[in-house]
C-alpha cells in the first residue's frame, strides 16, 4: 500500500466487548485520501487479539502489534511505540474500549488542517457512555488554544477526539534529550500547542466509555 496520510493509532488491553465496535468505527471513514490503522494489543488475556487478527486478516491498511507479553506493567509507555509505526502526515488516536460515531470525523479534521497551516491539532465534542445512557460531555474552554490557553486548562482533551500533524520525531527526539517519560497525552499536546494552536470543532463524533 502506498504511504497513507493519515495514521489511526490505538493501544488495546483486554478490550474484547469494545474492540469490534472501535474497529468498525474506524472502517466506516469516508475519506478523500488513504489511511492506516496501527493497533497495538498489549497481551490481552481475552480475546482482544484474536478480533483484532480477524479485522487485519480482511483488511491490509491494517497493521496488528500483538505482544505476547505485557510491557505497560514494566513501565514501557506504549502509545510512543505505535506512533514510530505511523507513516502518515496525520495522526488520529483512538484507545481499544473508545469508538467513532461519524463516519466523515477523519475528512473534517483532516480539511481543517490542510487549510489552516497554523494548527498543529484539532479535537471534538462528545458522548460520555455510562452503561447504555449517553451523554453530551461539556466543554467549557476556547475553541482556539494557544499553549498558555492549554497549559491553564490543565488538560480536558480526551484521546479519542484528538487529530494531529505527524510531529513525532521532532517530538520524540526534544523529549528524549531532555530525559522526559513521554507518558502521558497532556505532555503532546503540550508539545504540539508549542508549535501550532489547537482547534475545537463543536461537533460530537466519538464516544467515550466511562
């Protein structure tokens, strides 16, 4: 396959009941250009490989990461290791129990930043599910971010709203020599405001399992 411009990063972990419903939310994109999915299972001991197996075997834009032993539990970050994987100019990240509801998510954001040169990330409203009741999550801060607007958010962007220039290397490599654990999403998107604005698109098109 020809490198894609766009790269769906997702870190699984015993999330056999989600993992058809996240998979499916990715497939559903409608999009103007290729894409990937690099999904990374870190020794489920359900069946959470096994699906994912099953997905990549129909499907070559997938690409399976499946240990055979759990590296999280020996402090390893692991999202760090799937985006080394990702090929795209753009990054969407979305974890295994989370899923996509519209199947245009990728195509809007991935507008947004092709013609606004000037973000280095955009994010979106959503559902919070609590068994079956869904609700819209508030969201209280500017729809445009600077650093500084983050940095006094104190967070408040959930994973799975998150696209984002391809900005890893330069990233991983200012985090490496400055000796920090790279663990957190906080930590990129930080990085990321430092050398673009954020932008808030109010349109609710993912859920997330609470």
């Amino acid at each position: 396959m020809s490198a894609p411009l766009v790269s769906i990063c997702c870190i699984t972990y015993n999330h056999a009941p989600f993992t058809r419903q996240c998979l499916d939310g990715f497939m559903m994109q409608k999009t103007s250009f290729s894409f990937e999915i690099i999904i990374h299972d870190d020794a489920s001991t359900d069946n959470t490989a096994e699906i994912i197996n099953e997905y990549a075997s129909k499907d070559d834009r997938i690409k399976a990461i499946l240990r055979k032993e759990n590296i999280k539990s020996t402090g390893v970050a692991v999202l760090p290791i799937v985006y080394k994987e990702a090929r795209g100019k753009y990054i969407a990240i979305c974890e295994g129990d989370d899923y996509w509801i519209d199947p245009y998510k990728l195509q809007k954001q991935f507008d947004f930043l092709e013609s606004h040169p000037d973000f280095s990330m955009c994010f979106h409203s959503y559902y919070e599910k609590k068994g079956e009741k869904l609700d819209l999550k508030p969201y209280t801060l500017k729809d445009e971010l600077s650093l500084v607007d983050f940095a006094k958010s104190i967070g408040g962007i959930q994973t799975l709203t998150v696209f984002h220039r391809n900005l890893i290397t330069s990233t991983a490599n200012e985090t490496s020599q400055n000796k920090i654990n790279f663990t957190g999403s906080y930590f990129l998107y930080a990085m990321l405001a430092k050398v673009g604005k954020l932008k808030f698109i109010n349109e609710p098109m993912a859920v997330y399992r609470v």
